[in-house]
C-alpha cells in the first residue's frame, strides 16, 4: 500500500502494528514534497531535517513504550498564517518575508503535544485574503488534479498539499470560506469550527470575528482526529469558549437515527453549474437512502452575505493589520521622508495589491461619515443572517449545500475581477458571520475530473454531529478514496 | 449609500491608511473599490429597523481574568525580528524637532 495515498487511520495502525515507523513515513511525504512539490508549489518552507528529526524522536519514545499523543509520527502542514516559534511565519506576505516568531500558536503548541511530526509551512493568499492562493507573494499554488487551475484559497498550499500526497494532514484558516473552499476545489476534507471552538491565539489575524482554524485531511476521520487535538479552551484568547470537547473519533461511526437535512432554496438559483448541483442532488439521494429526511427550508438573506462579509472583514483587516507599521517587525522602507512618511512607505512597498484593498475599504467603511452607513448596517444584516439559521435549525440538523458555484476556475480567470472572486465565497460566507460550523466533503467529479464538494453547516458547537453525518455519505461512496497524484514507494 | 467614489477620496482614504499608494494603483482602487461599494449597497435594500448589531458570533462580553504577573517576552526576543534596534530599544525616524 502506498504511504503517501494512505488515510491517517491507515498509517497509525501501521505505527501501531510496527510495520511502519514515522521517519519511514514522513521521509515519503518528504519524498513526494521533492518531487511534486516544483509543480504544484505548495509549501512555503519545508524544513528536512528537522521533519525527520521529529519523527525520530517520535518513534524512539515508541521503541521506550513512552505513552503518545493522538497524532504521534503524523506529519501534519501548517497553513504560513499561524505562528511557528523560530521557523519563519510569512503570511505570504512581502511585509513578513523575515518574520520568525518568537513563540508557538496554541494550536502548535497542541500539534507538538500530540506528537505530531510540523512538516512544513504552506503557501496562501497574503493575509488569508483571496480565494485562490493567487495573491501570495512569493508563488502560485496549482491544483494538484489540474495544474492550470487554482486549489481555491485562501488555504489553497494546505488543501493542495494533502490533495497531492505530501502531507496526511494539515492546517488552514477560515474567515469567509478559506477552508472549505478549497477543500471542495482539491477534493479532500476541510472543516471550519465554531467560532470559538480553536483558540486563535497565535494566528496572525485578518478578521478577528471570523476567523477559524480548522483541519484539512484526506477522509473524514483524519478531519476528526485533527479537530480533537485543536479544541479547547485557551485563556489566551478570549474568544474562545470553555465547553468540553467531545472526542470526535470515537463517536464518528455511529450514523445519526433520523437525520433531518435542510436544503436552502436561496443555494439552487442561477450561477450554479449544472454538474455541482447535479452532485450535490445525487448526496441527498445517499443520505435519503439512509433514512434521513429532506427538508426545503429557507434562508432568506443569504444573497446579502457576501456584501455584508466585504464590509466587515476588510473593517477589521484595516484595523488588524494597521499593526504593521515598519517599527517592531516586519518590512520597514529604506527611503523615507519623516515618521510618518515611513509607515506610508512600508506599508505601500510591504503589502500587495488585494491587501490594500481591503485595508482601504475597510478604513472607508469606518470613515467618519460612513460608518453607520456602511459598518453598522452590515452588522445589522449580519444579525439577519444569523436569524435564519437559528430559525432553519429548529426544524434540520444539518444544512447541505454546494461548497461553490463551480468546480476550480483557471489561474488568471477572476484575478482582475475581484468581485467576482469573492462571489466564488457565495455558499461559504454566512457559516463565519454566523459562527456555524461547516464541512466539506467530496461528493463527485466534473466531466474534466474535477472534485465537486459538498457542503454541510450544523448548529454551533454541533461538529460532533457534523462528522457523522459526513461520515454516513463518506462510507456510502467512493469520492474521498479518489488520489490526485501518486507517488510509488 | 454609494456615491460614486472619486479619486481625491480614495487619496484621502489612502492618507488615513498610511498607504502610499502609486498614480495606477490609485486609479485601480478608485475603479475596483466603487464597483465593491456599488455592490454592497444592496445591503440598502434590506429592512434593518430595530435590529442589533451583531459584532461577535459568540456574544460574550466582560471576560475576566486575575491580573497576575507573569514571565513576558525576553527583550532580546522582542526586538529580533524590529527592523532597527540599539539593542536595547526599538528605533524609529526623529519625531521631534531639535528645538522641542
């Protein structure tokens, strides 16, 4: 059986059963990076030795009998957005080329914790803005199943790394789709938590109110796992919220007795490809055969929830990155006139350009003069938005969906459109005004073999329910054993 | 709620920034930014009398802590990553005038 195509239930009953050791492992991943890697141009920074280093030192705590964490000898990437105490953080960003921070993030410090093997850091769109990984600085990810095309974004290196088999797992961040996105678009599994259900301390913030980190594996499972080893409370950032976790792993298989799915008429309008939604049609009828019920419910502002996102996302971008003022880090210009010449110009010469858009919407928003117009009204919707859901969930337990209007667009496509890349976040969107939980899945292929992914929204702090209900549609189908690249070992 | 946005107010909006922006990318912006803003104006169309902001989708408020002294970041740590430091301090263009 091939390491690198292998499910990380599969590679940790081969540690468990000794016919696999995590340098064995991880040296194929490391392999498959080598080979792959100059095309799809994942990774950010991949360190080798230090990889390796960690796998050994996992596998003589094994050799000792030493108790393991959950992921122990698991390589697991991390998305270049969440700090990595001494590795270089950059957020694919110009401003942060030379930014190694000084401590972990707390999800890093739980990856440590549960003996996974930090493989490397991934590329994105700079600052999580974007949803195609086209706005890094430094390269453009390619869709491990196309490479003309994009891995959707902002998580696209995390998405595309586990698609192409150079990582079992990885981390990537959600603010308005940034996970499940690309997920859908690289056909794997990519989850986004409650708000609050991950601690963000550590991450280098966008949009501190939408803001999720969340797993990316190749099944189910995987996503489980990771999820279970990132919740939790951490005093550190005061968002996040003191409720038990469940251990999402254990309860995964038990399929949910009377399942009620909600389907939003507002998500079948025009725009939709005909082959996604056929895909998503074709899920209901796995999950109606499973006994659940189907219900139409409605979700009547959701054709505002892109509008409301772009005015208080870039607010709070434009608020959270005035942080980079060329003093305590990060890129500071070399000519300038006076103080605050020198914050113009850093700022100018360090960040790209949907960077500063955002920032300059968002300073426009809460412009005097505008922020009631703009700002408060948004928020205003956003409690619309927010009503509907709770409303939905008094009679579904799940709401399915597409992850996107179409399958992955070609790199370039939507690149000086930028309203027309952020209506790809369209189905994506509300689950972070809202805080909902959300899923993706595989759930079919285009007639160009494309991944179509299918998505499911639960109730806050519902993720347990939410894996299983994937799970149920996973182990009905094939779409999540589909592999975009091989690599023999 | 959207005029159609100028170029002068982009510049204005760019001063309040602190982004020194070039001659085209204030040009792209003025472009980009009134077709955003036109778009977001359908937000106009909703009915949002007697309806609360919502800031936070968990809506906590008050979260306290024992305020206890606690190691903090080693200087040495703090200033790494500063583009210009003594050593000691952070440095930064003279702000004052001599004669201040």
């Amino acid at each position: 059986m091939s390491i690198v195509g292998a499910t990380t239930t599969e590679l940790l009953a081969r540690f468990e059963r000794g016919d696999l050791s995590s340098v064995e492992a991880t040296t194929a991943y490391l392999d498959a990076i080598a080979l792959n890697d100059q095309r799809v141009k994942a990774f950010l920074h991949v360190d080798y030795d230090h990889a390796v280093a960690q796998a050994k030192a996992v596998d003589a705590k094994r050799a000792r009998g030493e108790p393991l964490g959950k992921l122990a000898g698991l390589p697991v990437a991390v998305k270049d957005v969440v700090c990595t105490a001494g590795q270089p953080t950059t957020c694919a960003s110009r401003m942060l080329k030379n930014f190694v921070p000084p401590y972990d993030a707390h999800v890093v410090t739980r990856l440590r914790l549960a003996d996974a093997v930090l493989i490397g850091k991934t590329n994105m769109d700079e600052f999580a803005m974007g949803s195609s990984t086209e706005n890094s600085a430094f390269q453009v990810t390619r869709n491990p199943w196309d490479l003309e095309r994009t891995p959707g974004g902002s998580s696209g290196g995390s998405a595309a790394a586990v698609a192409a088999g150079m990582s079992p797992l990885a981390l990537g961040t959600d603010t308005g789709g940034s996970i499940r996105l690309p997920a859908g678009y690289c056909g794997v599994v990519g989850m986004k938590p409650t708000y609050g259900r991950v601690s963000r301390f550590g991450l280098v913030a966008y949009g501190s109110s939408l803001d999720q980190i969340g797993p990316f594996a190749n099944d189910v499972a995987g996503a489980a796992l990771l999820l279970e080893v990132l919740s939790g409370y951490d005093r550190r950032d005061s968002t996040s919220v003191d409720t038990p976790v469940p251990e999402y792993s254990r309860t995964l298989e038990e399929p949910l007795g009377g399942l009620r799915i909600g389907i939003a008429k507002e998500h079948f309008v025009e725009g939709l490809d005909r082959e996604v939604e056929q895909s998503v049609r074709d899920a209901l009828e796995v999950y109606r055969s499973l006994g659940a019920e189907i219900q139409e419910i409605s979700l009547p502002h959701s054709k505002y929830a892109v509008a409301v996102y772009y005015v208080v996302a870039p607010s709070e971008a434009s608020s959270n990155l005035a942080r980079y003022d060329g003093v305590h880090y990060g890129h500071r210009a070399a000519g300038f006139e006076n103080m605050i010449d020198m914050y113009s110009a850093s700022r100018g010469e360090g960040f790209g350009p949907e960077v500063k858009r955002r920032i300059m919407l968002g300073t426009y928003a809460l412009s005097a003069g505008y922020y009631d117009a703009y700002y408060l009204k948004a928020l205003k919707v956003r409690r619309l938005i927010r009503n509907d859901f709770d409303k939905a969930f008094e009679s579904v337990d799940v709401i399915a969906s597409p992850v996107a209007p179409t399958p992955a667009f070609k790199i370039g496509e939507l690149i000086d459109d930028p309203l027309a890349m952020y209506l790809s976040d369209i189905y994506t969107i509300s689950a972070n005004l809202a805080g909902l939980p959300g899923l993706c899945l595989p759930a079919g292929a285009s007639c160009d073999n494309l991944p179509i992914g299918l998505q499911l929204l639960a109730p806050p702090f519902d993720e347990d329910r939410l894996l299983r209900a994937a799970r149920m549609f996973e182990r009905e189908t094939q779409w999540h054993k589909r592999r975009a690249m091989e690599v023999g070992d | 709620m959207s005029d159609k946005l100028t170029r002068a107010e982009v510049l204005k909006v760019a001063k309040l920034a602190r982004l020194k922006l070039t001659d085209a990318e204030l040009d792209d912006c003025t472009t980009k930014l009134g077709t955003i803003l036109d778009y977001v104006a359908s937000l106009d169309d909703v009915n949002t009398d007697d309806v609360e902001p919502l800031v936070h989708a968990v809506e906590l408020s008050n979260v306290f802590r024992d305020d206890v002294v606690e190691p903090s970041l080693p200087q040495q740590a703090a200033l790494a990553n500063a583009p210009k430091t003594d050593g000691r301090f952070f440095l930064v263009p003279q702000i004052l005038d001599a004669g201040d």
